[in-house]
C-alpha cells in the first residue's frame, strides 16, 4: 500500500462503525507489536509523534482505545485498509478476519504468497527437513476427554477463564511472604506485578518455518495481561537484535518498581541455544545465542533492578534432533525403535506436527546453570530432544502451560504448576505404526523460595 496524505479522504461512515461495533473485540485482543506499527506508520496512518503518544499509554487496552477511538477515525479512508494490513502482517489473522473477513482474506493471501516465494528462493539443506509425523493422537486415558480436547484444540478455543484468588487464599499467601517463604509479589502503582517480554520467531531465513507460534504468541499476550503483567512482544529477530534487544532490557528501569520478570522464547532451538531468523548458517551466521548467556544476563549482577526477585524463563524449542519415545517399563532395549533413526527420517507420510529445531544434533545435552539465584528455566523438552508444535493449535508446551496457569494460577506456585505441566504433557502421544512419540519438559531452579501469582 502506497503512502497517502492521513487528512485526504476522511474515513467513510462505513468504516467508522466496523471499527466501532468491534471496538470491544479490538480492545481485548490488539498486540501492539513493533510489526504492527511500522505498517501504520509506513503507510503515513501514524506519526512518531501519535506513536509516542500511543506507547505512553500504560496499557495494551489503553492503547487500543486511543488507537481505535481517538485516531483511527481521524484519518483518512485509507486508514481502514492499513489498519486490517496491519494486522495482518503482524500475524493476528484472527482478529482481521472477526473485524472484515473479506478485505482480511485478500492480505493473507498475499502475504502467504510472498512467504512462499522467499521459502522458494533459500535453499533447504537435507539436515534441516522437518521430522514430522500423522497426526493421530493417542491418549493415556482417553477417558479424561479434557485430555483430548486440550490436544487437538487451540487453547483459546477451550473457554477457560482464569481462577479466581479467595481472599483467605490472598491472606494465606502474604503470611508466608512475611515468613519469607515465598517472594513477594506486590501490585506497583500502575497496576502491574511485572514484565512480561515474548520473543517470537516464526519465519527463518536459512531453516524451517514455524507455523503455530503466532498461536503461542497471541495466548501467552493473554495470559500475561490477565495476570496483570506490562507485556513486550518483539517478532522475527534475528540473533543481534536479540542480544541488542534483551541487553536494553536488563537495563530497563521498570524492574527496580516490578517484583518479577518473564521471559518467553519461542524458536528453533538445539544444544542449550535458540536461533534468530538468521538460523545457523554454514558461513558463519551469528543467529545463535546460548540460553546460559541470556539467563546470566538477568542475574542480580548484570541487572541489579531484578536482584532477588524471580525471573522466569520459559524456552518453547528443540534441544536436539532425537524423537522421544513412549516404552512400555516391560519392553527390553532391543524392542526399541531408534530414536536417533526416527529422527533421521524413518517416520514418513507427515503431514501436520513439527519439531522446534535443527534435527542435527544427538547427544546428550550438559545444562548449565548460572550461579546467581532466583532463577527459574523452564525448558519445553528434555536436553537433545526435540520439542513438538501444531501449525493451528501452537506448541504442546505452551498450550498446556497455559491451560494450568488458568486453572490455578493463586492455588500452587509456580514450580507444583510445571510439575502439573509435565504430566499432562505425558499424556500426549503421537502414533506411527508401532512407535509412540512423546515429550517431557525440563525444569533448572535456583530459586530459593516459592513464587506465587497474585491479584
């Protein structure tokens, strides 16, 4: 869309009440991600001087209001287009479509069209292919049909509204704060208890797509808001700009007011490190970052703001190439299939499930833990395996992360919840002929007490 003067054709009145009747539905779903601006601000529909104004708004609803309320209707005809583009390009295709189906239909289109041409130009080598099987579920007990639902579901389509704190629960929890044995969690002045940042990578320049992770994206902006969190979304970085990124974070002064801080990474990941979009290139790319060094970066050395409170990492990524595999305790080792065969290839006809990394690496995978405390890594699966993702629900990991977050948020802390994340996720099961692929996530703690959500 080309740049148009915002005062030319004012918005038709047809437009203005799309965006009005929607108002509700845009205010509780718009992510105000870096993508999402720069087409507004490229097609002349905002100024810096309106996106400053927009950013100073303390939250994501408060920004949406402005946006759709106070600005938006201001402009020109050409707003309503750029707007829906907008979207869009920044990966919130639901939202376009529930606010114009048609004019959002004819973006994607588009868009996936330009996706498929660069996916056409790179070359693939042979050790990136994706491992992937059918998509035929199998459950442990199939007669818990939440199990299933939550498997084959994308989990905003579930209903599940977040618990509720009792105040006996509230009164409960703060005891043990003045105990010192649980952190505390106290609401700053502008109504959050900390930030929350989401690092999303889902097109790469040198490996696979990751179709799904716009899903984990979006449900986890939900989650946090939800919980009261400030939430920083950033997409597509390659390794610089993460390293850049995360080094302006650690000196953000908003963590001397916050009592937390979270960290979500979702990408292609294997042998302790995650990608940029710029992916491990034979040349020499420098898309690679040790998860070590970026957990080290938020100790209470490197960033004084967040000493001795908890930082979360949550790490939705490979860890290695092999396919972890479901054994009966009665099975003898020469029963087994290969797990290092089953992720060479083996397992053919895939269709729908995608591993999150380079499939190149096999071996065990040493952790390493930095010294400073009050840290907390939650990796999606165990060191040299590979971690699973639907293209139209999002990740194992994190749906049912989320999904025990909602249903118990101010009952258990933080550590008893990733137990309970663990053990649904054992229920899930993916099946080719005789072999069952499974998945278990890894949890490294230095946290020295428990960390409660609060409300």
């Amino acid at each position: 869309m080309s740049k148009m003067n915002p005062k030319s054709i004012a918005m038709t009145a047809e437009h203005r009440k799309i965006l009005q009747n929607n108002t509700v539905t845009i205010v509780k779903n718009l992510m105000f991600s870096e993508e999402f601006v720069s087409v507004l601000m490229r097609d002349g529909i905002l100024t810096p001087e309106e996106k400053e104004r927009i950013e100073a708004e303390k939250t994501r609803s408060d920004k949406s209001r402005y946006l759709i309320m106070d600005t938006l209707p201001r402009r020109s005809d050409a707003a309503y287009p750029a707007f829906i583009e907008a979207l869009v390009e920044s990966r919130q295709d639901s939202l376009a479509e529930e606010i114009d189906s048609t004019l959002a239909s004819k973006f994607i289109e588009d868009r996936d069209k330009n996706d498929e041409k660069i996916q056409l130009q790179r070359p693939v080598k042979v050790s990136e292919a994706s491992v992937d099987f059918v998509w035929k579920p199998y459950h442990l007990d199939e007669s818990k049909t939440w199990y299933c639902k939550l498997f084959e579901s994308n989990i905003k389509d579930l209903g599940i509204e977040l618990c509720k704190m009792t105040p006996d629960r509230k009164k409960n929890i703060e005891e043990m704060m003045d105990k010192k044995k649980v952190y505390r969690i106290i609401r700053h002045n502008d109504g959050f208890f900390g930030r929350a940042v989401i690092i999303s990578n889902q097109f790469y320049t040198n490996m696979n797509p990751r179709p799904g992770s716009d899903i984990d994206c979006e449900n986890l902006v939900k989650l946090f808001d939800q919980l009261n969190f400030r939430t920083v979304v950033h997409k597509e970085l390659m390794g610089k700009e993460i390293k850049k990124f995360l080094e302006e974070e650690r000196n953000n002064e908003e963590h001397l007011q916050y009592s937390l801080f979270v960290l979500c990474i979702l990408a292609h990941g294997n042998n302790n490190k995650v990608y940029g979009i710029d992916g491990n290139d034979e040349n020499g790319s420098d898309g690679a970052i040790d998860i070590s060094d970026i957990t080290s970066w938020f100790s209470g050395v490197q960033c004084p703001g967040l000493a001795g409170k908890p930082k979360l990492f949550f790490i939705q990524a490979c860890q290695g190439g092999k396919v972890m595999l479901s054994v009966s305790p009665k099975q003898r080792n020469s029963d087994r299939p290969s797990s290092t065969a089953v992720a060479s290839g083996d397992v053919r006809n895939a269709v729908t499930v995608h591993p999150d990394g380079n499939p190149d690496y096999t071996d065990s995978l040493p952790l390493n833990i930095p010294e400073a405390a009050d840290l907390l890594i939650a990796y999606s699966t165990a060191p040299g395996y590979i971690s699973w993702r639907h293209p139209e629900y999002g990740s194992w990991f994190i749906r049912c992360l989320i999904y025990v977050i909602l249903n118990n948020a101010y009952e258990e802390h933080v550590f008893d919840m990733l137990t309970e994340v663990s053990r649904i996720i054992s229920h899930f099961k993916l099946k080719e002929g005789n072999i069952y692929a499974v998945q278990v996530p890894q949890v490294v703690s230095t946290l020295t007490k428990k960390v409660f959500f609060m409300s």
